[in-house]
C-alpha cells in the first residue's frame, strides 16, 4: 500500500501546508474519537464475541461509556441472575484497552449488584494508597469512596477488606495532618 | 355494635391526637416560611426571667445559647430550648442576638494562616478590599499582632492566638449580614459578626478599678483520689504537684485566694470489708487554705494493702462525698478534680452505693456549680476497662457549651500525670490571678504541638478559657475609664488577605439533627437515581422528576417547575427551606436535567461520587451523637445542633 502511495505524495510531501494539515486532521480526530487514554477509540457491539484485548474496530465509534450501557441494558432485559463475572471480566477487557469509562460502569454495576471482586477492584480504584491517574478514568483519589467499599467487603466477612481499611486508616491519620479534607472525612467515618 | 363502638372510639382517639396537637404550643415562624421558626442567641449577660419584669425570678443562661422565640411581648421575648413546645421564661430583647439565618463562622487554625481581624464598620474593611491594599493590611496586622493598635485602627479585634477545634469544642461566632465581594481575583464574602471580646493582656487601665472586687474571687479544688492499692506512685505525685502549686501561690501572693480538700475512695465495704473505708475526707477545703494543714492531712493518705473486688470502683462515691460534703460557698470557682486508674460504678452496678448514673452525678454538681474533672490514668492491665471507663468519664466531666473535661493519662505514666496535674492546677490558679488583677483571659502555657499528651492537655486548657458557646476575640479597642462590652459587632473578610485563594474561615449553617436527617434522606434518593442514571441513562429524567413530586415541600407547584428541560433540582422541589437562602448553591440544587444529559459518564460518575461523599459524611454526622450539642443540655434529639459547612451542602 505504501508503494502506491509514496510517489504521489512525494512532491506534497515537500511542502509544509502538508505537514501542517496532517497534523490538524490529527488533532481533530483525537478530538472527537480519542478515548479516556487518547488511545483512538473504537467500539464493537457490547455481545461481540470476536473482540480481543487491544483490537480497534473503527466502524464503530461510540462515546465513552455507552458500550458498557449497551451491554447494562441488555443484561437487564435478560433478567436476573446477571452474568456478573462475564461482566466483570468485559470490564477488565475495556480497562485493558483503555476504555476507562466502560470498565468503570461495568465495575460499578458488577459491585452494585454484590460481586466481591468488583467491589474490591472499586475500591482499589479510589484508594488514595493504591491511586495511579494515568490508569483511571478519575482524576483524583477518593478515601470515602475507596473506604464504602472496602467496608462493605469487609461487613461480608473478606479479611483482605479490613487490611485494606487499616492501611486506608493510616493514610487518613498522615493526610489529616496537612488538612486534607477526604482524610479528615475518613477519620470520622471510621471514629 | 361493636362496629359502632370501635368507630366511636377511633373518632375519640383522633380527636384527641387532633386536638394534643391543636394545642402544642410552637415556636413563631419566621417570615415567609413554613417550617423555620424565630431563634435568637443570647448575649452573656442574659438572664431568663419567669415574667416579663426584672424584678421577677431569673436564671442565668450559657452565653449563646440558641434560643428558640415562642411569644414577643414589649420588649421581650418568651424562649425555648427546643421546638417542642417548652419555653423557658422571658429574656428582654436588647439580652437577645436575632438569628435567623443561624450562619456562623469557624476560625482556621492561625498557627496555618494569618489571625482574622476584625473592623469596626464595614466601610473600612471594604475599602482595603476593593482597594487589595495588602501594604495597609500588613501594616494594621501587625500592629493588631503586638496588641498596640495604629493610631485611629478601624481593626477593633483580632483571632485568639489559641485554636479550638470546632468539632471538638463547639462554638458560635454568628454571622449577622454577609455581602459577595471580589479580593483580588477570588470571591470573597464580607461578614458581620457579633463577638464576645478577650481583654488584651497588655491593657492594664483597669487593674486598679477593678483589684478591690476581684480580691475576693476564691478558687476551690478538691481532690477526690482513688486510694486503693494500685494508686500509690500517684498519690505522692499529687501531694508534690501541690506543694510546687502551694509554693506558686504563695510567691503570687495569692494566699486565702486559693484552697484544697482531699476526699479519698476505695470501694463496697460489703464485699471487702478489709478496704477499711468507702469515702474518707482527709482535708476540707477549709483546711486546705494553709499549706501545712493541708500536708498534715494528706499524710495520712496511704493506698490500701488488700486488692478490691474487681477493676471498677466506687469513684462515684468520691465524687457525690465531696460535692455534698464540701462547703462552696466561699468559693467562687468550683472544682473537683478525680484521679484514677479504675471504671466508675455505674448506677446499675450492684456494688455501686450511689445509684447514680454519670449524669445524674454531673447534674448534681452543675446545680452546685461544681465543675468535674477527671485524670484517667490508662495503666496497662489486661483486666482493664478504659475504653468504657473514658466514655463514662468523659460524660461525667462534661460542662455544657464547652466540652469534656477529661484527661487520659497514657500507659499511667506518673511524669505526665504529674506534668499534667501541676499545669491544671496552676492554671485555675493563674485564673485566680487573672482576675485578681482584672484580666479574665487564663494564659496558655506553651505545649508541643505535636506531641499527642501536649495536644490532649492544651485542648483540655482551651476549653476552660471558652465562654459557654461564645468564641472570645482579642479585644484591641479600649477606651480609658470604659469597661469592655459584653458583646460587640465587627466586620471580617472569609479569604486571607495576604494569599486570598486560601479561606480564612468556614462559614458554617447550624442544623438541628432532623434538617440534617431529612437533607441525608432526601440526597439518599438522589444518590440512587444518579447511579440508575449513571448505569440506565433513559429513565434517569422522568424519574428524577417523579421523586422530586413526593419529596417537594410544596408538590402542588413541582408539576410547573420541572416542565422546562433548564429546571435545576432547586426549582424542581428538592431545595430545602432551611438552606435555600444560604449565601451558598451546591452543585448538587444547581444540576440541570440539560447539563445532566450533556455531561460524558466520566463527569456524570464523578458527580455520583461527591454526592455519595457528602451523604457519607451527614450519616457520620448524625450517627456521632457526641457531636451534637443540645440547647440548655440533655439528651441529643431532633433540635440537637451541630454547624455544617456550606460547601458540605448539596
């Protein structure tokens, strides 16, 4: 393919208003394509079974998050029980590909619905100890968040859970100190 | 037949209920509203009175209590604690601060940000901030810092240096009038605030005016120690810390100023009868005047040689022999100050001989005007019970309006009990001081911040230097021959001026305990549409508005208000009547089902989160009923208040 190109474009290649223009159609299609990561995103329907991790279908292009909608919704029509670990682990697929909208949804309505490994991954998500921004759809930790999940882990009897809440617990103790209004948040929470 | 009876009776009982209620007296609304009632502060030298005349029977009041106004008649005002319908007497109008809006203000720490000044009028303060003449401000802070007001200052007081926690140490500064200004490039809000005022340590036009009737303001501190065998290394450290007070005393010449009484406790005879006593007095306070009759008494104060029945003993029984025992009345300032390293024994405890509950024993010596200290000593015991022994302690020891007066002694140590004892009683002593030379402020011996004993003991010092529920300002403004108002009206900024982008102040609403049940409840239902909507978008719409129709005050005018896509919750109904004039819209009432649907889910979950947060935090709030100061003491109920911050409103 590059063959066919290269010698038509070899003379616009040389002027500048090329290069320029390149660089404009690519600014807009990040603009309006991009994914939560900057990764051009691209959408496949929320049942397709011929997804692999990193693949991009760009026939698709839908807005972050409405896949895992999609997928909410027909779930929901199907009725209970819901395949929450085939859910959870669609949701790990769109984190992998940096579909952090979707995997976020679908983490939360898997917790929502009482999925322990959802609800702990919710949890990590948040923890202030644990948080990454590069690798989450929020831009800031969140204790109280982190802390009602881990929390409830916990109240189902998950030891993990209470570990977590210990170190959660430290964190609030040094945060407290220079004034951070979550840590303070926290410390009455688990007066 | 008997249909007809039943019917009979149901009509007579909701006739009764219809007509109880027919007759519960209630507070006065206030204008234009239908569930806020009238409040008012009263000012420090308020005093209820039983008929509207001066002459007739009064009580005094807390300073800035919350008052609740159930009948205004000539000039005064008829109160209650709560809004049930109990009213408490009369209060003259001019001894009541109208608060309506029940806003108030909570000082950030100074030792982070510089002190908050406060201006005569607001055109002062204005002019600075329109001006952002930070030159001037500096110049008038620091003046303000020294205590030697410029020339012609418009500063007429400053932040006290020491910090109170306000969720620990409830206070009032009321906001009277706010107005939005711009500082520098930040919304700022200008406040009018009444306060109660600190005299400056520096001033000292009075002394003299005011030595002859201060000369005989006397200090009691009785002593009630735990004697049985575990307490010996703490007894000897008691009589050296007071011996090292005795020496302070007499070097101040405060002699007769200051006295001491002993009461020792063991525990019941009934089961050990070898304790050889329950309560024994070993000095009154008659006695412990003279530094020797003192020693000669607690002499002959030893620890028991047998063990007592279990970890508990009847401390309460100290307590109750020396409030009743103990004659107070020479003495203006009424301390009782207990130490041990054992639980109390409850009223419910079958060994306990006074049946009282924590309480009921704290009421007895508030009515004597006795006021309860406790110096816990936390030994490590396997059979100990501290935790439980602190809740109890803590409540016994607790003066409404300030706090508890409780101090944990970590791990028993005999340094910091020792430590602690001699700054305690130093410091009543120094108030003694004080007052004898006409300057009420207690100084703050310098503690380190950082250290957990320094801490407990510094906040346990702040609190005696509160004003019931009054914030004391440094007084800058005094005029020669003029005593000090008993409450005054300023001006301040909420942002720091120097770096405005940081507040200086958390304006705060008082909520009862019911608003703040009510707001939780109805944000619950918010939260839980928001996480469908978050997950379902479709619905989200017609069911925020359904929601709105059952929880709005008003439902007859919800149909309107949510016919337009730009409503915002507000509009819609979920505004509350006791925050919707706030000088503060949350996110939260200002969200639009427009903006709601053009929100990505990032914002949307983002959005779910902070509410979720702050319903976290009204939950928190309203299950810690230690945080919640009932109006004229009791029980936490639905009137129970506790000042929110405006941003932690929906």
């Amino acid at each position: 393919m590059s063959d066919l190109i290269e010698p038509s474009s070899s003379t616009a290649k040389n002027n500048p208003l090329f290069w320029i223009s390149l660089v404009v159609i690519g600014l807009i299609l990040f603009i309006f394509f991009g994914t939560d990561r900057g990764v051009p995103v691209t959408a496949n329907e929320p049942e397709s079974k011929t997804v692999s991790v990193g693949t991009i279908n760009r026939n698709l292009l839908v807005p972050p998050g409405m896949r895992a909608r999609q997928l909410i919704e027909q779930v929901r029509e199907e009725g209970k029980p819901y395949p929450l670990p085939s859910m959870f682990e669609k949701a790990h697929e769109y984190d992998n590909e940096g579909s952090l909208a979707d995997a976020h949804l679908l983490y939360f309505f898997t917790a929502r619905e009482g999925f322990e490994p959802a609800m702990m991954k919710m949890g990590e998500i948040s923890d202030p100890t644990l948080f990454e921004s590069e690798n989450s759809l929020l831009d800031r930790a969140d204790a109280i968040q982190s802390y009602k999940w881990y929390r409830k882990l916990a109240d189902l009897g998950q030891t993990g859970a209470d570990e977590k809440i210990q170190k959660l617990q430290q964190w609030a103790f040094q945060a407290s100190i220079s004034g951070d209004p979550d840590a303070r948040q926290l410390l009455l929470l688990t007066r | 037949m008997k249909r007809i009876i039943l019917k009979v009776l149901a009509g007579f009982a909701i006739f009764m209920v219809v007509g109880l209620h027919a007759d519960e007296l209630k507070p006065l609304l206030m204008e234009g509203k239908k569930t806020l009632y009238q409040r008012v502060l009263s000012t420090p030298d308020a005093r209820i009175y039983e008929e509207t005349s001066r002459t007739s029977a009064s009580q005094e009041v807390v300073p800035f209590s919350v008052l609740y106004v159930y009948e205004k008649q000539a000039g005064w005002i008829k109160v209650g604690y709560d809004s049930f319908g109990k009213t408490v007497g009369w209060v003259p109008e001019k001894q009541a601060i109208v608060w309506n809006q029940a806003l108030t203000v909570s000082f950030k720490d100074p030792q982070d940000i510089q002190r908050v000044m406060l201006f005569y009028n607001k055109k002062s303060l204005k002019d600075l901030v329109d001006n952002f003449d930070k030159v001037a401000y500096q110049e008038l802070y620091e003046a303000a810092v020294s205590g030697e007001p410029l020339e012609n200052s418009p500063v007429i007081a400053i932040q006290p240096e020491a910090h109170l926690e306000i969720r620990d140490n409830f206070y009032l500064v009321p906001i009277k009038q706010h107005e939005d200004v711009y500082l520098g490039n930040e919304q700022a809000r200008l406040l009018e605030i009444a306060s109660v005022p600190l005299d400056d340590d520096s001033a000292s036009d009075d002394l003299s005016r005011s030595t002859q009737k201060a000369r005989s303001y006397r200090s009691g501190i009785h002593f009630v120690i735990d004697s049985t065998a575990s307490m010996g290394p703490y007894i000897d450290r008691t009589r050296e810390a007071v011996r090292k007070v005795f020496s302070a005393i007499d070097k101040q010449d405060l002699t007769n100023q200051v006295s001491f009484g002993m009461t020792a406790y063991r525990d019941n005879l009934d089961q050990v009868p070898e304790l050889e006593y329950l309560t024994r007095q070993y000095v009154s306070l008659s006695e412990g005047t003279d530094v020797d009759q003192f020693f000669e008494g607690v002499n002959n104060l030893s620890p028991a040689t047998i063990s007592s029945r279990d970890f508990r003993e009847d401390a309460y029984a100290g307590i109750k022999s020396a409030i009743e025992d103990s004659d107070w009345d020479n003495f203006d300032a009424r301390y009782v100050i207990l130490i041990t390293d054992a639980g109390p024994r409850e009223s419910h405890d079958s060994l306990g001989t006074t049946r009282l509950s924590a309480q009921a024993l704290r009421q007895l010596a508030y009515d004597k005007g006795v006021s309860l200290w406790v110096l816990h000593l936390r030994t490590p015991s396997i059979i100990a019970d501290h935790e439980k022994a602190e809740g109890l302690y803590k409540a016994l020891s607790y003066y409404p309006g300030i706090g508890d007066f409780y101090y944990g002694v970590r791990l028993g140590q005999v340094d910091e009990f020792g430590t602690v004892l001699e700054t305690l009683a130093n410091q009543i002593t120094q108030q003694v001081l004080a007052t004898t030379n006409g300057v009420p402020p207690i100084p703050l011996p310098e503690t380190n911040a950082n250290d957990e004993a320094g801490t407990q003991l510094s906040q346990l010092q702040d609190r005696v230097a509160k004003l019931g529920n009054a914030l004391r300002m440094r007084y800058l403004h005094r005029e020669s021959g003029k005593p000090l108002p008993r409450v005054f009206d300023a001006w301040m900024v909420d942002r720091d001026f120097i770096n405005p982008e940081r507040s200086s102040v958390d304006v705060r609403v008082l909520l009862t305990r019911d608003q703040l049940s009510d707001l939780k409840n109805v944000m619950q239902q918010v939260l839980e549409l928001a996480e469908e909507g978050v997950l379902s978008p479709k619905n989200f719409i017609n069911d925020l508005k359904s929601l709105a129709a059952t929880v709005s005050r008003d439902p007859s005018s919800v149909a309107g208000s949510t016919s337009g896509a730009g409503s915002n919750l507000a509009e819609m109904g979920y505004m509350r009547e006791y925050i919707e004039d706030l000088p503060y819209t949350g996110e939260v009432m200002n969200l639009t089902l427009e903006s709601w649907e053009e929100w990505s889910a990032k914002t949307q979950i983002e959005f779910m989160q902070r509410l979720d947060s702050k319903i976290n935090y009204y939950q928190a709030l309203h299950d810690h009923t230690d945080l919640w100061v009932t109006p004229g003491g009791g029980a936490v109920n639905g009137n129970s208040v506790f000042p929110v911050a405006l941003d932690l409103l929906p």
